[in-house]
C-alpha cells in the first residue's frame, strides 16, 4: 500500500482526521508581549482542532520556552513532561541525519 504525506494547516484540517500528525509550532522568539511571541497559537480553536485530528499519534514540535508563556501550552507541556513523552533537544544540529531523529525521538514512542 502506498501511504502519501499530506502537508496542511490547522484549519484545512478542520473535520477530518489522520493517522499520525506532527504539528510544528514554528514560534521561538524572546518577545515579552504574549501576542506578539505565540500569534495563532493563542487561539484555542485552532489548537482543539491540531490535539484532536490524530488517530493514532500526535507529535508538537516547538519551543517551550516560548509555547509556556500562555498557561493553555505550559499546562501541555506540563502534561507531556508528567507522561513521559516530552523530549528536550539541545540545538538544531542535534540530529545531524533523519536515522539519528529516527533512533533518539521516534524510538521512544514505538510500541
């Protein structure tokens, strides 16, 4: 069977669901004013609907520095830390080939 990768925004997500989802929160700044660091992130729509579209897994990539500045992502944070499944990466070069991301991150998770 061939799987395809689908490569969308949260809101062209609205109303279906897939499999495995890795949203990416693009936003790492040192901005004091909350609006200004998160943006969209904020709206609590549209992270209803990137928690609840994944089937099976749901992987958040961001910076959570940056993401704990609203209380609705440090209590995520928070949640993922206490389960087990928060993974901290030291710098952008940490995983110099997708084998090294696959073998540090993924396996973590694997059943």
């Amino acid at each position: 069977m061939h799987e395809t990768i689908e490569v969308n925004t949260v809101d062209a997500f609205q109303g279906s669901e897939k499999n495995v989802i890795i949203f990416n929160c693009v936003r790492s700044n040192y901005e004091t004013i909350i609006e200004k660091s998160l943006g969209f992130l904020l709206d609590e729509r549209r992270l209803n609907v990137a928690l609840t579209r994944p089937k099976f897994f749901l992987m958040i990539v961001g910076n959570s520095r940056t993401l704990q500045k609203s209380i609705i992502w440090e209590d995520m944070v928070d949640y993922c830390r206490a389960q087990g499944s928060y993974v901290k990466v030291k710098d952008s070069s940490h995983f110099e080939k997708m084998s090294d991301f696959k073998k540090h991150v993924v396996s973590q998770f694997e059943i």
